[in-house]
C-alpha cells in the first residue's frame, strides 16, 4: 500500500513537473500608451511587435526632418553634394519660426553643420537651407522627398515641406516612419551615429537635443523628436540591446513626458518579451528540386537575403519553415529567380514570408540530357 501511495506521489509530481516544462513562453498584453498612433517594430526583422492606428494619417511635424536627412545623405553619397560645401543663407531660411539653430541671413554655412542644426536642435531654418542647396528651392526639394518615398513604399505619406510645418496635405503614418527611421539606419551608418549626439552649439549658442531618451537609457542611440499644437508630442526612437534593436513610433502624446515614457514601455516590452535571430543564412539552400533540359538534374533554392526572425522568448525550436515550391522547372534557371515561396511558422502565425529563388545558375543541358528528359516527360 506504501509503496503504491509513493509510486502516485512520484507520477503527479512527474505530471506536474512536465507540464510545467512543456507551458509555453507568455507574452503579456501591450503596455497602455497614451497616443493617437504607435509602432513597435524589430530594426533587422522588419517585424512588427506591438500597434495601434500604424496605418492612419496623421501630421508628422518635425519628425518630416528624418525625410530631409534622408535625401541630403542620399545626395552626399550621389556626389552631388558634399559635406564641406558651403551653403548661403537665403531670407526665408532665416526667418524661419519655430525651433532653430540661428543662421544668419546671407552668411555661408556648410553643409555638415546645418546638418547637426536640423538633426540635433531640429532647426527649422537648416532644414530649408538645405533644401535650397540640394533643389535650388524648398518646393523642388519636397519632389525628392515624395519621390524617396514612393521608392521606400512609403504609401501612407505625403510632404509639403522640409521642415514639418502644419499643412492639412502634409501627412505621414507611423508604419511609414518606422520604415523611414530603418531606412536611415541601415541605408546610411556613417550618418546614424549624429542622432545620438546630445547637444550642438552653433554661433555660441549650445541647444541640447530634444530627445530626453538619450540621457535616460543607455540602449538609445536616436532618432527624432516631433512637435506642434496640433501634432502633439511625438517621438521616434532607436535602442539596441545585445544584437536586437528596436524601432518605436508614438504619435499624438499629450506632453514631452508622456512621449518618453511611452517609448520606453514599448522598448522594454519589446526587449523583455521577444528575441530576434538570423534564422536562414543568404544563399543557404533550403530545398533541392527536380530541373528539367538542364545542365544539372538538380537546383538549390534559398534566400537572397539572411532572414532574420522575431518571435516571443524561448520558441526558437517551435518555429517551422513551411515551402512552397514550382513543381515544374525548366532550364535554364537564373541566380535569384524566385520558383516558390517559403512561409516562416510559429504555430498558426506567420512571422515571415520570402520568395524561395534560385543560388546558382543552371543553363540549358545539351541534347542528349534535352532529350532523355522530355521522354521522361513524356511518359509522366
């Protein structure tokens, strides 16, 4: 009787211990944020981790200067411009309103310092006088800048000036800054580091940047501060932490207060509940299928890119990779060529989907291997 009460014992235990063991990892709801709008996003993955409103229009105020910046760096690296060159201040540079870095008018300023007016002190007037300089004028810039975000896919967006100034056809989303913000950062790394710098001074005049997340969390390094009456506060942040960063858009917050404190909770519910991790390398060969009428019978197929993932702590092992692939192939296949598609599982989720295309080139077979494959056709 003992030693069967201790084999019961010894099997709830047990039961209990595995159950334990088997629970899965789970992800709290997302903190409340006071804002009209806002995104968190994983900088590698692309994934989005937490939203509310991401996709509808909204007036982006200054943060319109992450597009400015954009364009300038994109003409630097062009060559069409260059950092050193000197810029002269027109009149309506320098009147301005709204924050400034307090150029003077007719005086010549280059084209890197005007850059850390516009991205540390949010200079309204920087922004403009870059604008002249790139296009000759504010209204042939804003072209470039709808034209960059067509290309980015940017769909939700549209600009009417460098600055952010209100304007009812001046609109942008917090899905279009959140991509905006990753295109900065990875498109151009020698530029990104200036978004952490936490003060500029400029014709003895020393403004700190407005973003207050610099100073309170050691993981943010950027990216830009947002505000007007009507806009309300807004804020885009960048953290990294170990290998993982994040991207955070709040639109819409009612004080400079409640725009870092929503930041930071969407930061740290990003960082605390989720992993990225590269997951398939690029030009890795994920399956191998049948080719016909070519010069192998075989062709590899993979990712042009390295697919990074984003998924809830400790779910790495449950995450599959479900294919779907072309079942007839013909030579001659070309490098790169997408033949199916490979959906990134995480139980009924979908965490990722990327084309499945073709690592290496397999040309036409000669005529004998033509012609044992179409009798093999043939009869199939």
């Amino acid at each position: 009787m003992r030693k069967s009460l201790l084999t019961l014992i010894f099997l709830l235990f047990s039961g209990i211990s595995l159950t334990l063991q088997a629970a899965p990892k789970l992800v709290p709801a997302v903190p409340a944020v006071p804002a009209t709008a806002y995104l968190l996003m994983d900088q590698m993955s692309g994934q989005v981790l937490a939203a509310k409103n991401e996709n509808e229009r909204v007036e982006p105020a200054s943060l319109t200067k992450l597009m400015t910046a954009y364009v300038v760096f994109y003409e630097i690296q062009a060559g069409s411009i260059s950092l050193e060159d000197p810029v002269r201040i027109s009149e309506k540079a320098w009147r301005m309103g709204g924050s400034r870095m307090f150029i003077e008018v007719n005086k010549t300023v280059s084209v890197e310092k005007l850059l850390m007016g516009m991205i540390i002190q949010s200079g309204n007037d920087a922004s403009v006088a870059l604008a002249e300089h790139v296009a000759g004028s504010e209204e042939a810039f804003v072209t470039l800048m709808n034209k960059h975000a067509q290309n980015l896919g940017l769909t939700g967006t549209h600009f009417m000036n460098s600055t952010g100034w209100p304007d009812k056809e001046h609109y942008s989303t917090a899905a279009d800054l959140a991509r905006l913000a990753s295109a900065v950062i990875e498109n151009y790394p020698d530029y990104y580091p200036w978004y952490k710098i936490k003060e500029y001074t400029f014709n003895e005049i020393t403004q700190p940047n407005r973003n207050r997340l610099l100073w309170l969390d050691d993981r943010v390094d950027g990216i830009k501060t947002g505000h007007t009456e009507s806009a309300g506060y807004c804020l885009i942040t960048s953290a990294k932490q170990d290998d993982m960063r994040l991207v955070s858009v709040v639109l819409g917050t009612p004080s400079e207060k409640a725009r870092v404190s929503s930041s930071r909770s969407l930061l740290n519910f990003g960082f605390r509940f989720y992993e990225t991790f590269p997951l398939h390398e690029a030009h890795e060969a994920l399956t191998t299928m049948r080719i016909w009428k070519g010069e192998s019978e075989t062709l590899s197929l993979g990712l042009d890119n390295t697919l990074y993932v984003t998924a809830p702590r400790g779910s790495r092992e449950k995450i599959k990779a479900n294919m779907k692939v072309d079942t007839m192939i013909m030579a001659p296949a070309l490098k790169g060529q997408a033949y199916g598609t490979v959906n990134i599982m995480l139980g009924e989720e979908v965490l990722a989907t990327r084309p499945l295309v073709a690592i290496s080139d397999i040309p036409e077979g000669g005529l004998w291997r033509t012609l044992v494959d179409n009798v093999i056709l043939l009869f199939n």
